[in-house]
C-alpha cells in the first residue's frame, strides 16, 4: 500500500499553465475592485471550515506568485494531511492587490483538489485491510486533468491511464469493429507492443477469450455480480492476471467487493461528482 504523503509530485508545467487559464479567464483587462485598495504590504490566511484531505498546495503557490512573484505562503500542513474545521492552510504575505485578484483562483484548486483527495481518502479507507485499491478514470473536468489526478494519488487512490495514450484500453466497440476479443486484442500488441493493454469483458466467456488469447495487463470487469466477480479472481489470480471492478461501484458497495479479492475499483465519482471543499480567506493586518 502507498502510504501517506508517498505520491508523485505535481507536474510543474502543468500547474503554470492550470493557474496561468484561471487568471486570465477571471482577471481579464484587469481587477478593478483591486485597484481601489491601495497597494501595500499585506496578510491573510485560508482556514477551512470543515475536516478535509489537504490537496493543491503548488496552484495556490502559483495563483499569487503569479501576481506578485515576491509574497510568501506559510503553510501549517502538507498535501495529504488532514485538517480539521477551524485549521488554517496557509498564511500568505504580499502586496494586498495580488492576494485580493489571486483570491479566488487559488480556493478554486484548493476547493476542488481537496474534495477529490478527501473523497479519494474516504473511498481507501472503506477498502483498508482487502487487497483492492481505488483507481480514478478520465472523468475528470475539462483542463484539469493531471491536477484531478494528482488529488486522487494524494488521496491515496491510484492513476489509471492518463488519456487515449498511455494505454490500450479494449471496450465493446472497439471489440465489435475488430470482429472479436482475440482480433482486437492482436492488433493491439501488434501495433503498441510497449503499452499496456487494458481488456473490458461483460461475462465469464469474454473473460476466458481474453485468457486464451494472452498478453493482456489487466482485465476490467464490467457489472460482474459478487458470485462472478469471486470466480473471476479464482480463475485470474494464479497465473497473475490483475482484475478492475467497474460500474456500479457505489461507497455502500465496497466493502463487499474488496471481500471478493479483486485487484482494483475504478470510480469515476471521485473526480466528477465533486463537491468543494468550504475554505475561507481573511486579511489579518490592515491594509493601510
């Protein structure tokens, strides 16, 4: 298991380019309620107001350093700590124009990345103690995929694929323009033979078809009842075949899945029904 605070770090690049859209798109030509306030030296601090997973630490960094590459942010937690209601995140110091137009941007992130690394945190937990681990998917917000992704490995979910191209993923339709499981399968290790090849199946045939035809990664089974997903472990676990429980994965069903001994849950729940985090920003000295 990845313990906590054991994940891979944000990708900087993608974090620029994250705050850079969310900038431009709220400041525009300009803040104009910033520039009644006279620009001085000022602080603040985020508090949250209810228990939470701490996630978006470099996007908030990068609202306000962004506008004023000088302010400094005192953090009282790490990505993946938790933080009870009242905590303060960060105390940040400035110039009091870039912490009121950097504001909103940065809660934003931290809103949204500390819901999905909370949720994620929840959904581990209920599993703790079963060899299953939670997997997100590329339900995920438009532009904010690798931070989406980010917060669900703070969380201490695992990354499935990125996108369409860091794996070969087989599902109904593409099985069905191929003819069959072992055509569509065949032509996938002929044409990406370095890339992981992910096979959906819907019942224990299409799972043996997959078997027989070899060299697949890992088997995604889709609405299996517990009876199947039991046999389908039985049949894949000694020559090592990893297997994924998609659909209907709900929170009150994981317990009774991760019984089964299945590889993974995938959950698209915890990046696309995603409720923020209630955060809070405050001066606590004056704007003179």
């Amino acid at each position: 298991m990845v313990s906590e605070h054991e994940f891979a770090a944000a990708d900087p690049a993608a974090v620029a380019g994250n705050v850079a859209a969310a900038l431009a798109e709220d400041l525009g030509s300009g803040d104009v309620s910033a520039a009644l306030v006279p620009d001085h030296p000022a602080r603040a601090r985020i508090i949250t107001r209810e228990p939470m997973l701490l996630c978006g630490r470099p996007w908030a960094e990068a609202c306000f350093r962004q506008l004023d590459p000088n302010s400094q942010l005192h953090w009282q937690a790490d990505d993946g700590e938790r933080l009870e209601s009242g905590a303060t995140l960060v105390e940040i110091s400035g110039q009091a124009r870039a912490l009121l137009s950097g504001e909103r941007s940065a809660l934003n992130f931290l809103q949204l990345l500390s819901a999905t690394a909370s949720e994620t945190a929840r959904y581990v937990a209920a599993l703790a103690g079963t060899p299953t681990r939670v997997l997100d998917t590329r339900k995920t917000l438009p532009g904010l995929r690798l931070a989406q992704k980010y917060a669900v490995r703070c969380g201490g979910g695992v990354n499935h694929r990125i996108g369409l191209f860091d794996a070969v993923m087989l599902k109904e339709n593409h099985i069905a323009a191929a003819g069959s499981i072992a055509a569509a399968m065949e032509r996938a290790k002929q044409q990406f033979p370095t890339l992981p090849l992910i096979v959906e199946v819907e019942s224990m045939d299409e799972l043996r078809q997959v078997i027989a035809a070899g060299g697949c990664t890992r088997v995604l089974i889709d609405e299996f009842s517990l009876s199947d997903m039991q046999a389908a472990v039985e049949l894949c676990r000694p020559i090592g075949l990893p297997l994924e429980v998609s659909g209907g994965v709900s929170f009150d069903r994981l317990a009774e899945i991760g019984a089964t001994g299945v590889d993974f849950v995938s959950i698209g729940s915890l990046t696309k029904h995603v409720r923020a985090i209630d955060l809070s920003m405050r001066f606590i000295a004056p704007v003179r």
